[in-house]
C-alpha cells in the first residue's frame, strides 16, 4: 500500500503540477482591474506586481520583442532583449529614457541601436540607482529601429507556492525565478507584433514547467468569494501570478513562449518555474516499484525450479552460495536499467547525486532501500528466510 501510494500521490502530482489558489481560472481578474486596498496596491507596486509590458501610445507605432535568457547559473545569467520597432502611420515616435535596470543587479550592461553603441547613464529614483538608456527618434513609415540590451544579472531561485510537490521531494523541489521586466511600444486598441521569451537551460537535471506555469505572467486575483487572510495588516486577499495567454514550445533544452500583447493581455514579468528533469522522478518510482518486480522473479524461479527437478539441490546451492550478485540486480533491476540508460546518454547517477540531495526530503532516502526491506518482507512471509 505505502508503493502504490507513493506511485499514485507521485504520478498526480506531475501530470496536474498546477496548484492554483482559485476554483475557476477563467474567472481571475488582472491585479491592476481589481479593486484592493491602497495598501495592497502598494505592496504590489514595490515588487512589481501591477508593472505592464507593454507601453500604449497614441502614435501609429507597432514592435515585436525577442527576450532570451541563456541559464547556465544563478550567479551570473546572461540576458539580451531585442526590440524591431516601425511606424504603421504618420507620426513621430520617442522612445524616451528610460529606466531599465537597477545598478546592483547588473553587470557587463551594452546597449545598442542598429548594431551600433548607444548611450546610457545612471540615474536615481526613489533612492535607488537605475540604468537609464537614452532615447531615439522614428519619423518615416517603413524605417524599423533595433534596439538591443545586453546584460548580466544575478538571480536568486523562490518556492513556487502553487506548484504541487510530490510527497517524496522538499520545498526546493519546485522553485521560480523572474527576470527583469522591459517595455514594448504598441498603438493604443492595437496589437503588438510577436513578441517571444526564449530561455536557454543549462542546469544539470532540471527542467521549466511550460503550461499554466511560467513564460509572460502578469498579476490576478481570485473571485471575491475566494479571498483568504493572508496577512493580518492587510484586507482578506490574495494575489498570484499566472500565464496571460501565449504558446510554449520546447526544442531540447530550449524554451520558448509566445505571444502578441494588447491592452487585454499585458504580462508583468517573465518567469519560469524549474523542477527536476522527469529522470529524478522516474528513478524514484522504479524503486518503489520492487513489490512488483520482485514476486515477478520469484515466480520465474519457481516455474524454473519445477521444470528441472533434478537440478534442484543444485540450483538451491547456487542460490544460497552462488547467486548474491544475481539476487541484487534482481532486486534492483528497474534502477539498473536507468543507469544503463543514463550510461547511454552520457549521464551518470553520480552527477545527478548532488541535486537529489537538495530536492528530496530526508524521509525519501528509504526509498533506495526499499527493494531490500520488501524483498526481506515478502520472502520471511513465504517462509523461505
């Protein structure tokens, strides 16, 4: 009962990852619609919460943004965002300054406009210090401007609350990481061109949650009726994050989310949720999966043992002097098959070994034991021990 409880709990738990604080995600309200206490607002505002993608303009401009984020580490992730941006009607557009990134976060920053240097300063807002890029002119119908950012930024990896967690795995299981927000220029009533948020993984055994779960988020509440006290100095609330719509891709370790911003989709920050690659998980059931394996061999023993009678004293020798090697890769046969594949794929169990540490709770470690308590169990119940 205890493996098929794990197995089940387990296998829900990846299938229906998502764990939402509201009944109806078709009902859930933009943070920046919502009516919330003052108080609220400007919690939310200080973390970014009600912060919008896209800046709406009466000019006839329209531009497409490509964000990529190669995530090697979380010391030092290395990000580029590339805006094409055109006039569709007569008028002027100004880009103009703005601030971007704050000074403490960022390293190794390059601006650039047309594949050429462009200029940025530091300037000051509320008491901290930001990266103010200088601005640049559009006049003419047809002419497209790139705008480039490159920087460096270090981030530091949360708990995904609404993320299900396997009962075998610790809060450090499923964790999200947000990336600096950027501004995209759209006409008012209008529709951006596609805008993408491609992210590079180099994290060893890890893998993103596409969706329901990361790419171009922005800030909701739930129904009215489904507010919870979350903290006692504010109203009964609770605010959280969640796609707007876009669609995900997956090439290898590359991931991609797209979308085309409008005045009713706004995302307020990318954001990808990362838990272990499937193989963690996969490696873990195969434990638990002994009690199944195990009386498998035993019949296969038996029905040997009764089509060669006369090798029986034989085969009983072999077994209780002989076949100690063969009982344990019986015992762990579904394991050893991983490594194999892992062998195969230029993988090993000894550099996944650190990562189980940090993502499995102290309890869960039974589990590579467990073929042997069940195989002592199961053969001291059929009197053969």
């Amino acid at each position: 009962m205890v493996s098929i409880s794990l197995i089940g709990e387990t296998i829900y738990s990846l299938t229906n990852p998502s764990n939402y604080p509201t009944k109806d995600l078709k009902d859930i309200i933009p943070l920046r619609s919502a009516s919330v206490p003052e108080s609220v607002r400007e919690e939310a505002h200080k973390i970014g919460a009600d912060f919008s993608s896209v800046q709406f303009l009466e000019c006839a401009v329209n531009s497409k943004l490509t964000y990529e984020v190669n995530l090697n580490s979380f010391i030092e992730v290395e990000c580029k965002c590339i805006w094409e941006v055109h006039l569709t009607g007569n008028c002027t557009f100004e880009w103009v300054e703005t601030r971007f990134l704050q000074f403490e976060e960022v390293s190794d920053l390059k601006v650039f406009l047309d594949e050429k240097p462009w200029n940025y300063h530091l300037s000051e807002y509320e008491g901290e210090e930001y990266y103010t890029i200088n601005g640049f002119n559009l006049t003419k119908i047809g002419d497209v401007k790139t705008f480039e950012i490159d920087f460096k930024v270090k981030r530091t990896p949360y708990p995904a609350d609404f993320t299900r967690i396997p009962w075998l795995f610790n809060g450090k299981y499923a964790q999200f990481v947000n990336f600096p927000m950027t501004v995209t220029p759209v006409q008012v009533g209008n529709t951006s061109d596609l805008c993408k948020f491609k992210v590079n993984l180099g994290l060893p055994f890890r893998m993103i949650l596409m969706d329901d779960q990361s790419g171009w988020m922005d800030a909701y509440v739930p129904p009215e009726s489904e507010w919870v006290l979350t903290n006692q100095q504010y109203q009964p609330y609770m605010m959280f994050e969640y796609p707007i719509e876009q669609e995900c891709e997956k090439d290898g370790n590359t991931y991609f989310f797209k979308t085309h911003f409008s005045e009713d989709n706004i995302a307020n920050l990318p954001k990808i949720i990362l838990v272990p690659d499937i193989k963690i998980p996969i490696l873990l059931l195969l434990f638990l999966f002994s009690p199944f394996y195990i009386p498998f061999f035993d019949f296969l023993e038996q029905k040997s043992t009764k089509e060669k009678p006369e090798n029986q004293e034989s085969h009983s020798k072999t077994r209780r002097f002989g076949g100690f090697l063969l009982k344990i890769c019986e015992l762990y046969f579904g394991p050893l098959l991983f490594v194999v594949f892992l062998l195969v794929s230029k993988e090993t169990i000894f550099e996944m070994f650190p990562y189980l540490t940090e993502v499995m709770n102290p309890a869960s470690w039974m589990v590579f034991i467990y073929p042997i308590i069940f195989f002592l169990f199961f053969y001291k119940y059929k009197g053969k021990i």
